[in-house]
C-alpha cells in the first residue's frame, strides 16, 4: 500500500497530463502509433450475476489499480472495470439472466418475439440498473484506496441495435425489419433514448470527468471526446439495414456525447461508406485480423480516425501479433495513428515495443 501511496496523492498532475495526452491523440494533434498495456483485469464478470459480490469485485479492482500504479506505463489511470457481462442494457428492460458456462459469458431470455410487443417496452429505473451497479463499485474502490482520483469504465455499452437484439428474439428482429419497420425503428428510437439518458446520469453521478471509455478496447477516451461503443451486430446486417435502422441512432448518441469510439470484432467492411458519408463523428475503429483488413478501413478514412487493431489467434493470418502489428505499420502511413491497446499476459510485450521503434525510427 506505502509503495502505491505517493502516485495517488500525485493524481491530479499526473492523471490531468494523460487524459490531456490521450485528448490529444483522439484530435489528431499527436500522431503515429502508441502502445498502452494496462494490468489484466481479471476480476471482470467472476461473479453470480443474479447477486453481483460488489466487495469481491472492488477487490480485485483495487489490485489491479496498484498493479498499474507500479507498473511505470504510460497511457495508464486508475481504473475500474464495471463489467457485468454484455447484458447490461438489454437487462434495463428485463429478462431472464442466464449464468455462464464453463468457456463462456453470461446470456439473457429474450423478454419479446412479435414486434407488436415493442411499444410496451419500459426501461427499469436507473437504481435497479448496472449503472447504478458501477456507480456503488466505483464508490467501493475509491474507498479501499482513500482515494477518489479513480476512473471507470462503463457496462458494456451495447449500442440501440445490439440491445434490441438481445431483448428480442434476434430471428424476429431480422424479419422484423422487413414486415413491420415502423415498430422496430420506434423500439430503436425508445432505446437510443434511455441509453444517452443513463450514460448522462452515470456521468453526472461520478462527476469530474470520471468516465474514459467502455468496457472494451483498453484506450483511454476522456469523457469530453465522446463515448465508446459496441456495434457487434453490424456483421449480421446489410449495409441497407444498419444504414436504415442504426445509423440514426448512433448519430444521435454521438451528438449527444461529441464523437463515438466504435467496437466490433467482426466483419463490417460493407458499412464504412456509409459511416463515413453519415456525418456522425468517428473518434476511431477497432478492427479484428483477418476479418476487417485494415486496407478496407484506411482506404475510407485515411488517417483521419485512430486505429485499434487486435488478432483472434486461431484465424490469423500472421504467425503472431508483433509480425501482424509490424505488417500494419507499414501499411500506415507516419501520420497513422494505431493504438496498440493491451493487458500484461496477451502476448510479448517487449517484442510489440521493439516493433514500434524498428518500423518508425
């Protein structure tokens, strides 16, 4: 604890340079590529998700925070994972929680079936959401630590189209769109609504810029920039469809919040004209090898967005992720951003530092 003690006390110099760094990067006032390698959290979602263990939770996240203050990165605050598994938001509306299994991450019954069913769709107050969860762990670590120069990532913050996705049955969605358009883009709509509203509260809640980013990639995104985002359904949809139905409603949110960071580990190459034509301000994309080549996306928005590239192992391409990484660098150009953003344990760290300086110096 005595060793942690002086970087907390430290906090405001400290934390007001990086999250005045990172607000650079996203502006584009800095550019090339970054690395920021953040302490595994892996007291995310180890709980019973009926009965969430908030002290076990905060405990772990305490661990994690030293771990990071003693680690010397940079790029790195004090951070709380609020992960309560993917369902957050569609939990807002209700639905059976279906604990994990061994390999894999927790579900939710959907709650609807016939779009007719949408217009009585009602979100449960804010005290009985994840939200409020975050705010009660977040509260708890501060605490631990004596301290509240703490930040937190929010629930995962599925967007309008992935939490309906989850509280209705997804074949009925798709067919949905088709038959009865005017139902799924009112539920759309009513969704997109609530999310802005309890994202606005969480802030507001923690107060002093507390919130940099969702739970997912591990960058930092200074509550001023704008909010980060899952789209994961964009794979499953033609690019008429997500045009149609989500776009509108991600627009509205990156208004509400000046500039969306974008999640989504799949394929969605078929969507990036679209993204770009639709006036919503892109901060950046995270994209996955081999499914979203990073040709695709830099030949829509050159070097105006920031790049966050991961590797599922078992599909890739390239013999590892430092040749990967290597392969995207001199793809780029010197004014590329990619942000290489990492916990301790993925792979060689000190091979994917090496990399950077070989191919930029």
């Amino acid at each position: 604890m005595a060793s942690t003690e002086p970087a907390l006390t430290d906090v405001n110099r400290m934390h007001k340079e990086t999250l005045s760094d990172a607000a650079a990067y996203w502006r584009g006032d800095i550019r090339g590529p970054r690395l920021s390698v953040v302490a595994e959290p892996t007291y995310r979602q180890l709980f019973d998700h009926t009965r969430p263990d908030l002290a076990a939770v905060a405990d772990g996240a305490v661990e994690c925070i030293r771990a990071d203050l003693a680690s010397g990165e940079t790029h790195v605050v004090p951070t709380v994972y609020a992960d309560f598994g993917t369902i957050s938001t569609a939990k807002l509306y209700g639905g059976t929680v279906i604990p994990p299994h061994d390999g894999g991450g927790v579900h939710i019954k959907p709650v609807v079936r016939d779009p007719g069913e949408l217009s009585a769709l009602r979100a449960c107050p804010f005290e009985e959401s994840d939200f409020q969860l975050a705010v009660d762990l977040h509260r708890m670590v501060c605490e631990r630590l004596g301290s509240d120069a703490v930040f937190l990532r929010t629930p995962d913050f599925q967007g309008p189209m992935n939490t309906l996705a989850l509280v209705m049955d997804q074949e009925e969605l798709m067919m949905g769109m088709c038959t009865q358009p005017d139902a799924i883009h009112a539920a759309l709509d009513k969704i997109t609504t609530t999310l802005i509203d309890y994202h606005q509260r969480l802030r507001q809640t923690l107060g002093g810029g507390k919130v940099i980013g969702n739970l997912w990639p591990y960058t930092i995104l200074p509550e001023a920039m704008g909010v980060g985002i899952t789209q994961d359904m964009m794979p499953l949809l033609s690019a008429e469809f997500y045009r149609d139905f989500e776009l509108p409603c991600l627009r509205r949110i990156a208004d509400a919040f000046g500039g969306v960071q974008i999640h989504c580990c799949g394929k969605y190459a078929h969507h990036l004209p679209a993204l770009r034509d639709s006036g919503i301000r892109i901060l950046g994309l995270e994209f996955h090898d081999p499914f979203t080549p990073f040709a695709d996306v830099h030949s829509v928005f050159g070097d105006d967005i920031v790049y966050i590239p991961y590797q599922l192992a078992e599909t890739a391409e390239k013999a590892n992720y430092v040749a990967y990484a290597e392969d995207l660098l001199r793809q780029g150009t010197p004014e590329t951003r990619f942000w290489f953003a990492h916990a301790t344990g993925s792979f060689e760290l000190d091979g994917l530092r090496n990399c950077i300086r070989r191919v930029t110096s």
